[in-house]
C-alpha cells in the first residue's frame, strides 16, 4: 500500500492552471508507468489521501473515479482500492487460464462458431461483446422503470433529451475525457448519424466543402453526399489528419470530421501536433470540427488520451459519442456536445427537427449510469477487448500469415489487417460473408486505390476455437479467388 510516500508520489502545484483532480489522476499513472506502483497495489483511502495532501476529500474522489473508470484502479469494497492495469490483467490471465482451456476470460458459454445457416457477429466491426452484456441488470432498471415511469416522464416532450441524463453524460465526460460542459450543451440523439443528420440542418452544409479522413467512416461520407455537401477527402497518416493538406485543398471549409482518439477504421490516435493545427484552422477560420468519439473509451496499450474538444480554446468542437458502441446499437441513442455559442440556435432547431430517441431508453441508461454500473461495464469491457483482440490477432497471423499483415495498434473495437498477397479485398470480403459473416473492404472506406484490406472486429470471438474457425474459413476464401 502507498503510505507516507504518497506525497512524493503526489506532488501537486495549486499555481498550475490544471485542475488539482486532474493531476492526481495523471500523478498516479505516472506512478505506475514509472513501477513505483504495481498490478495489486493497494492505493490510500480518499479520506486518507485528502489529509496527506491537504485537499478536499471530493477532489481526490474524482480522481478516483476517473482511474476506477479507465480500469486502471479497481474497487474491492471494504478491502480498499488496488491498482489494475491492463498488462497485469493479461499476466493474471495467463496464470489463471488452464493450458487444456480455450475458454480464455469470458465467464458466459463459449460461441460454438457462426452457423452458415444464420447471421454471424463473429468478426463485426464495430459491436459490443452481445454475450457479455450484462442483461439481468438491464433487465432489472427496465423493469423498475415501467413500474414508476411518472406522468410527467410519460408526457417527457423535451427535444433535447431526459435532463438528468444529461446531467450524467455531462459528468462522466468530465472525468472520464476532460470535457468540460453544462448539461444544457448535451443534447440526445438517435445514435451518432442521426446527430449528424441533425448538425448538418442546421449548420446549413449543402453546398458547403466539408473535410473528412481518407480512409473515413464510410456511413458519415454516404450521409454529407446524399444532403448536398462537398466532402474533401484528407488523406491521414501515422498521426492521424494531414492538416496541411486539408488547408491547401479546402482553406475555408465550413467542417471538419475526425476521429482523433481512434481513427475510423486504420486504429491510430492524432498527434497532438497535429491537433494544435486543427484546432488553430477551426479557430482562425470560424469553421466547425466534429469530434466523433466513437469508440474512445477502448485503449489497451498506455492510457486514453484527452478527447480534442477538451484541448479546444476555441470552442469550435461539437464532441459526438454514442451508447451504441458501449451498450448495444439497437439502443440508437447518441449525444452531441455543442460549444456555448450554437447551444441557442441548435435549441431552436430541436423544437423543429426530430432529434431524439425514446425517453424510455434514456431512463433505463441514466439508471445505469447513475448505479455505477457503466463505469464497472466499461472497465470489463477493456479488459475482454484486450484479451480477444490479442486472440483474433494471434489466429489471423497464424493461419493467414502468408496472405495478410495484421494491424498493430491496440484500442477500439475492430482491427485492419492489410493483403499482401496481391488478393482483391473486395473479392474476398465476398467471398467470406457468403458464408455468413459481414466484414469490410478497406477498399470502399477511401479514394486512395493503395488501400487493400479487411476491417474485422474481434469484441464478439469467445475464444481461440471461435477465432481459429473463423480465420480457416476466411483462409478458404483466399484460396478460392
């Protein structure tokens, strides 16, 4: 346990401008990078750590709770608080994982393999664990809201969303991403396209140039085309948009579009060059950025970096998120952050245009959230993901090694594994989801013709008898073309 030391492991400057909880929480990782403090740990108490280094007990309470909600602390009730990072649960995982079993960290019943005869999630980009849902509690807050809903929830007519929701989202972005905001700046959404949607009414983008990564998210490009914008592909690189280039294509584009903390679909994070030239294009030139931080909360290698709207001094960031990618799709429930000055005229516009979900949803997810049951999902969620893309990875360079190269980067929820062997990615994604399964082809997400490649994801493989199945007869397909 941390005793005395803590205020050498602790160090805080009240004449930084950084807020005194913030650098708690960065003290403490930067503790565990540096091995002073290890997998198991056990960490002060906040009543204790708040006298040691003479703050408020709430401050060192929201550190705790960033920390507890990134996985890198884990709660054990009365027994205290221990450190729990990623690399040491892959180690315990080892150890505990018998070497006959192929069960690997899921505790629910293995996936037999997808059944040709029906639609398989086994390598989907882009989806939840369904199997590790945790179902009885969802269950259980559905239940209890159906009994309870009040009158006025019945009669919920507010087009920006159910308040306390809100309320909530406004509180994890705030100790989980670094974003800063008023409830009255989140707005609900069905899901992240129908925020999207709702953005480009009233930023008034047909006709207006609009930037977007190259490769990018192929639904949001299709959405901007069908309402009359003009979408400039900006190539990206290792760290992320080339600015530069955006700039000399587009110099007063009205938008920008990126996925910052996970570029969608590659897998790298921007750099923070690169970001300071972004925000400074948005800022000098009145334009618009659009953080669409779709799946952020999944880094298994380092810690999540800042969100770009919390970097923002413009405020000229409109943050996106949505539940779709943390609690299931069918939910279609999404949110937008908006800087102060388009909160009225998005207000206006929300009176008009359909942009939310059912209250019922929002009820249920503010339950959850609330009871602290999203921040425990999310913290299993990391680990499981770590654990199957490792498993996903290691079967697709086993077995296809001669014909692919699996991407490197470790976070989100898919990975791209480029050909190599002179295979046309289309003709083998077709190939492959004949049989029941539904990849992508790097191919159709980008202009650019050197992109071949497969966007598979790993968030629903049980185990290494499902990724091995899997990646055989993806095998076959390669065979066959």
């Amino acid at each position: 346990m941390v005793d005395t030391s803590s205020k050498k492991l602790i160090s805080l400057s009240k004449s930084d401008s950084q807020p005194i909880h913030l650098q708690i929480y960065k003290r403490f990782k930067q503790a565990i990078e540096s091995h002073l403090l290890k997998d198991g740990d056990r960490v002060p108490s906040t009543r204790t750590l708040s006298i040691e280094l003479n703050v408020a007990r709430g401050t060192v309470e929201n550190a705790y709770s960033m920390l507890l909600g990134e996985g890198v602390f884990t709660s054990k009730g009365q027994a205290g608080t221990f450190v729990s990072t990623p690399y040491a649960f892959d180690k315990e995982s080892k150890r505990s994982t018998p070497k006959n079993s192929s069960q690997g960290l899921s505790s629910v019943s293995p996936t037999q393999g997808p059944d040709l005869n029906t639609y398989s999630h086994i390598f989907l980009p882009g989806s939840p664990a369904y199997d590790a849902f945790p179902r009885k509690i969802w269950s259980r807050l559905g239940s209890n809201r159906m009994r309870s809903m009040s009158s006025i929830e019945m009669s919920h007519k507010d087009p920006l969303g159910y308040l306390p929701l809100r309320q909530s989202i406004a509180t994890y972005l705030r100790l989980s991403r670094g974003v800063v905001c008023d409830p009255r700046q989140v707005f609900m959404t069905t899901g992240y396209q129908g925020g999207l949607d709702f953005l480009s009414k009233v930023l008034r983008l047909s006709g207006q140039e609009v930037w977007m990564e190259d490769p990018g998210y192929l639904f949001a490009s299709t959405l901007l085309e069908d309402i009359g914008a003009k979408v400039i592909r900006v190539a990206v690189d290792n760290e992320g948009l080339i600015v530069s280039e955006g700039i000399k294509k587009s110099p007063q584009a009205k938008l920008a579009i990126v996925t910052p903390s996970h570029h969608s679909p590659l897998g790298m994070a921007m750099s923070w060059s690169r970001r300071t030239q972004l925000l400074d294009w948005a800022g000098s030139n009145d334009s618009w950025i659009i953080e669409d931080d779709y799946d952020g909360e999944y880094r298994y290698s380092g810690y999540p970096l800042p969100s770009l709207k919390s970097l923002d001094q413009y405020d000229r960031v409109i943050y996106a998120g949505t539940f779709s990618k943390t609690l299931f799709p069918s939910l279609k429930l999404g949110y937008i952050v908006l800087p102060q000055n388009l909160v009225d005229i998005c207000t206006e516009k929300a009176n008009i245009y359909q942009i939310g979900s059912s209250i019922t949803s929002q009820l249920i997810v503010n339950d959850f959230i609330a009871e602290g049951h999203f921040s425990k999902h999310l913290n299993k969620m990391r680990a499981l993901y770590s654990h199957r893309r490792e498993i996903t990875s290691h079967s697709l360079s086993e077995i296809l090694g001669q014909e692919i190269a699996v991407n490197s980067h470790k976070n989100g929820m898919q990975l791209v594994v480029k050909i190599v062997s002179g295979h046309s990615d289309n003709d083998v994604t077709t190939a492959f989801n004949k049989l029941g399964y539904n990849i992508h082809a790097l191919s159709n997400w980008t202009t650019d013709p050197n992109q071949n490649g497969l966007i598979i994801g790993f968030t629903n493989v049980a185990n290494k008898k499902a990724a091995d199945e899997a990646a055989r007869k993806l095998k076959s397909c390669f065979a066959e073309i």
